[in-house]
C-alpha cells in the first residue's frame, strides 16, 4: 500500500477543506505529459483523442501538494494513538458494521483475520465514512507530474488507475478518493486494487467504493497474499527482566523469535514453538514504555501500513469490537 494510510482519518478535517480549494488547468502540451500519452497509446491501446481530452479535464491542486509536503508532525504516543481510534462511538460503528456484513464476515477462514478486517475499515475510513474527496484523476495527475521527489512512483500509479477504469468500467473522471490516490472504504491505491481487490459479490466488478463484499474480501485477499497464518497469534503483551534496551535492535522486522526474546528476558504467554519468528514493539504509554511482542501475522498488518501502532490499533479496535459484541449477547 501507500502512505501511512490512517492518515486519511487523522487529517480528514484538512482533506476535506483542501479538496474545494482552486485547482489550475493541467496543460497537456507539456512534453513530459504528451510522453506519457503516447505511452498509454502505444503500450496499452489507449485512444489517442480520448486520453487528451480526459487528461484535459483534469486540474491541477496545490492543496494535494501541500498536503502530501507537508512536515511531520509531531510522534504520537502510543497511548494517545489508541485513543483515537479506541473510542466508543467507534467501536458502536464496528458492532453495526458486524452486523450488517456478518454474513460475509463469516466466510472468511480464520474469525482472527475477520477481526482484523473490520479494525483496518474502522482505523482507515470509520467504516467508510471518510474515504477521501479528491478526484483520483486530479491527485494522481499533480503529483505525477508536478511532485518531483515521487513523480515516478505516482506517474506509474496514473497508468495504474487508467488501466483499472478501463477493467472495471470506472469512471476515470469522477471518481473520488485521497489527496494521494487511495480510494474507497479499503484505502487501496490503484496498483494494489489491481493485484489485490476481489469479486466479492460475484456481480463481475471489483467495486471498492460501492460493495463491502468486495471491501472486506479484498482486505482479506490482501492480508492472506502477504503471508497471514489461520489460527496463528498475531500480539501479546509482555514484560521484560530488565529495562536494558541495548540488547534489542527493535525495528519492523521479525528478526528475533520466541526463544531468543525469552533468553533476553522478555516474558511473555504464546503457544507457538520457540522458533516462532517474532519482534519486540516498544510503544509509549501513559505511565512509561509498553511492551508487545508481535507475530507472523502482526508483521502482515504492518504491510497494509508500515506502522508498529497502526498494526496494534487495528489489532486492538477489532478485538474491542469482538468483545463488545460478545458482551452484548450476554
């Protein structure tokens, strides 16, 4: 995927302001555009006519540059990112998304990975209510061809999009998502819904902006294809022997296991075997540093988004959820 993708909902106040903001004509004669073109003519049978005129429709924003340069702010807190998306009214959402979609929630092989279906919908969008207001087409072509420092990268997304509303009778015109090209409930950006987005209604379309069939299938699609392990432990909480932090090299990677933690004095409950691959993840509360250790498919959420705290807060809201609704049947 694209970006830190809870960004959206972070600064979706921003977003939205932003997309109403004026736009500049795009100039096709430009020779960096007018290459482009007869990329997708020669390469991909595009119609000449029709492509100028598309590309010509489409307008230029520097609130999307803005947005997408716009300095870091400042390190969250781990417990302060939690409690952003761990609110009551979101975890209520979630419940009411369950069900309503239950039944195709259910068909997915491991109830683990269903969970963690719903807690990426409800850190990404709310459950689809803050998808993005940005024409693809407008994003894409700004920062394609006016960002230099990504222009590669969103040039090929460009070609990307073009050919996924030739595929599946989108309109390249209309429709609507991030400042950075990410679209629907899913947040996928047009690379990822090409390789990844299921039919999940069977209708013939892979609709990310109107099916949540084709929503949670393609989530799941997406989290199955990048090695998740049905029934496998995804985070635990720990706590180690001694605060020493020098015998660990905590970074994004599954580069300790379970016996190696362990001889490192972590402790920690798991029924996976000590050769299980494994990570540290240290996470700032509000009392001091808090410990996890991460699995297999802990590390699978983090290629949806490279983030240690967007994995635990997807973790932690669908469990959340899970236990809302338990509590509910009581």
């Amino acid at each position: 995927m694209l970006k830190n993708l809870q960004s959206l909902a972070l600064l979706s106040p921003i977003v939205l302001l932003a997309a109403s903001a004026p736009a500049q004509a795009f100039d096709i004669k430009r020779p960096e555009v007018r290459s482009f073109i007869e990329t997708m003519t020669r390469d991909h049978g595009f119609e000449k006519a029709k492509l100028e005129a598309l590309l010509k429709s489409a307008e230029t924003r520097q609130p999307i540059l803005d947005a997408i340069s716009r300095p870091a702010e400042r390190v969250v807190p781990w417990h302060e990112y939690r409690d952003r998306f761990l609110t009551e009214k979101r975890i209520n959402q979630g419940a009411d998304f369950w069900l309503a979609h239950g039944e195709k929630l259910k068909q997915i092989p491991d109830p683990q990975l269903a969970d963690v279906v719903v807690g990426i919908l409800g850190v990404e969008t709310s459950f689809g209510r803050i998808t993005g207001r940005y024409k693809v087409l407008d994003a894409l072509v700004t920062l394609g061809f006016d960002y230099p420092p990504r222009g590669a990268f969103f040039l090929s997304e460009l070609q990307e999009f073009l050919l996924l509303s030739r595929e599946e009778k989108v309109d390249p015109a209309s429709a609507l998502g991030s400042y950075a090209g990410a679209m629907g409930a899913a947040q996928f950006i047009s690379s990822s819904y090409r390789k990844w987005a299921v039919d999940g209604d069977g209708d013939g379309h892979r609709d990310l902006w109107n099916s949540w069939d084709d929503v949670v299938a393609s989530i799941a699609n997406y989290l199955t294809d990048h090695g998740w392990v049905n029934g496998q432990q995804v985070v635990v909480n720990a706590t180690l022997n001694d605060p020493d932090m020098s015998r660990f090299d905590v970074k994004l990677a599954l580069n300790e296991t379970v016996q190696s933690l362990r001889d490192k004095g972590v402790r920690f409950e798991t029924e996976l075997p000590p050769d299980a691959p494994a990570m540290l993840i240290v996470a700032q509360g509000k009392e001091g540093p808090v410990y996890r250790v991460g699995f297999n498919n802990f590390y699978v959420i983090t290629r949806y988004n490279r983030s240690p705290m967007y994995a635990m807060a997807v973790h932690d809201l669908g469990e959340a959820i899970q236990n809302f609704m338990m509590d509910a049947e009581r």
